[in-house]
C-alpha cells in the first residue's frame, strides 16, 4: 500500500512538472456533421479574421476553392469549402466542406485547421 501511494504520488509530480502542451486554435475540432453528398458540416469557434478570407487545410494541404456554392460542395466535392453565418447556430460561424478526395473527415485520420 505505501508503494502505491509513493508511485501515484511521484506520477503525480512527474505529470505536474511537464510543460503544457500548446492549444492549436485552428484545429477544428468535434464531429462533421453529414448533410447530403459530400458536404459535411461543422460549427466553427475560433476564427481570426474575415469569413471571406479563411483558408482551409486538410493536414498540410491548402484546399479550395474557397465560397464554393453549397450544390456544388455536395455533389463534386473535392476539398470546396464555404464558411458562412447560421443564424440557428449557438456557436457563430458554420464550417461546409468536403475533403480532398470525398472521404468523410470523421474517419479518414486527417486533421482539418482553418487560418
């Protein structure tokens, strides 16, 4: 028993002596939100800047084009994006995307950032 407390207790201040890892605020996080086709879509927290201006990445990958017409983000896909404001959102601004190659972003392991 007091080699159980003497580990939790050393982790403990191992774990308390590590730096913080930094927030990366333009990883966007949480579920994509299927809506027909290839558009998928999801509520945005953090922007910095105009919605006009935003760009999306899928890892490293600059996609676009950007503002595309919602028709055409669900039946062509490939990487369009529009970010735009929902009134019916509690968050602000919504986020309609497809990837770069029509898979869903929930489950093809890559990371999505919007600058």
């Amino acid at each position: 028993m007091i080699g159980t407390t003497l580990f939790a207790l050393a982790s403990s201040a191992f774990l308390y002596a590590l730096p913080p890892s930094p927030i990366d605020r333009d990883l966007l996080r949480g579920s994509f939100y299927w809506l027909q086709g290839y558009a998928y879509q999801i509520p945005v927290k953090y922007l910095n800047g105009e919605l006009n201006a935003a760009r999306l990445y899928e890892d490293d990958k600059l996609l676009g084009p950007a503002n595309s017409d919602r028709e055409e983000i669900a039946t062509k896909g490939g990487g369009r994006f529009q970010l735009f404001r929902d009134s019916k959102s509690f968050f602000g601004p919504v986020l309609l995307l497809s990837t770069s190659d029509n898979t869903n972003p929930n489950t093809n392991g890559r990371k999505y950032h919007l600058k």
